[in-house]
C-alpha cells in the first residue's frame, strides 16, 4: 500500500514532535565515574546494581566519566563478557568505544554511547588484561525498544515514503541488524536498520 509523502511527512513530523523529550542521558555509576582503582582493587561503583535501577531503551546514550586507564567494550555476546575477553570477538558483536592510551594515563574523558540494538547489551573494561572487568568494572543492560531511534540515529532514505499495512509491532535483530514493522496515527511502515543507517 502506497502512501502519499505529504501524509507520510505530516506523520513522521507528529512522530517526532512526540518522542522529542523520550529519550535520556544515563550517566554510568551515577555521581561516580567508569574506573578501577588497581590499590585498592575496588571500582568506583557498583555498576551492576546501579544498571538494576536503571530502565534503558533504544536511543537513549550511557555516558562513562572515566579517563584513558580504562576502556568501554559493548558486545551483544554473553560469552565475551562472561570472560573479560574480546578477543574471540566477530565483527558483528562487539564495539570498542574507548581503549587506554599510555601517552594520557589519568586524562579524563567522557565517552557517549548510543544504544542501538534491543535486548541484552553488555559492557566492560578489558584494561589490563580483564583485571578490571573481573574487579567489577562491568554491567548488563537489557534494552527495550520504547520509542524506537531518534532523529540523530536515523538515516532517512528515498525509501521512507513506502508505507506498509500491519497489524502490530514485531522486531528481529541478527548481529547489528534491526527490522521491524510499526504505525504511527493509522499510517503502517516498515524499516530496517543496520550499523550504518536505516531505512523506512
């Protein structure tokens, strides 16, 4: 079923005007930041706990306050995480977001990161082999879909004037692949995303 781009754009811009305010900016570990203290051998937070309270969806960012000691891994893959180790990683399930930089050991940095696939999402420190991961410097994040991708994470493409009939919202993901059917105010559409863009 075909719909006009004028009622497809009249929507998309409802659409947007709605979730505008959805999404959050959710600082890991709270007040304290992404980091291990090797004298110690404690993290600043109990970051498990902290993502226990926590309600995460799609387009929302986790920002880690760390510096360049440590390093942000997000895989999708239980047995990475389980064992502190990238290396066995493929292509399509895990993100290096930040790795340590010898040159600036206690620089600070803030690292953004968007979630962008549904489901289980995992994140640890592979700083000094994994002794920070095995200390704590780790989570899990069970990601709802909620509102879907916000405008900055969209590509818009020639294929967002297709509308498509549907009854309900279903979703599938294969590595960092997402497609799904939804409506939005009686108008039905399909889309598609991968790592790079998506379409509608």
């Amino acid at each position: 079923m075909e719909m006009g781009c004028g009622l497809w754009s009249f929507a998309w811009l409802v659409f947007m005007c709605y979730i505008a305010e959805a999404y959050q900016n959710l600082t890991v570990g709270g007040a304290a930041s992404w980091s291990y203290d090797d004298q110690t051998n404690s993290t600043a937070a109990d970051y498990n706990k902290w993502a226990k309270n926590q309600t995460f969806s799609l387009g929302d960012y986790l920002i880690f306050n760390t510096n360049y000691n440590h390093t942000v891994v997000q895989t999708y893959n239980a047995s990475i995480y389980d064992n502190c180790d990238y290396d066995n990683s493929k292509n399509d399930d895990t993100l290096m977001h930040l790795t340590v930089d010898p040159s600036k050991p206690n620089t600070n940095v803030t690292v953004s990161v968007p979630l962008t696939i549904a489901g289980m999402n995992y994140f640890f420190s592979s700083a000094e082999d994994g002794i920070d991961c095995v200390a704590g410097l780790r989570f899990e994040a069970t990601v709802s879909v909620g509102h879907r991708f916000p405008p900055n994470l969209r590509g818009i493409s020639a294929h967002s004037e297709r509308c498509f009939e549907v009854i309900s919202f279903k979703r599938a993901f294969l590595g960092f692949s997402v497609w799904g059917q939804s409506s939005i105010n009686g108008i039905s559409f399909e889309f598609y995303c991968n790592q790079k863009k998506c379409l509608l």
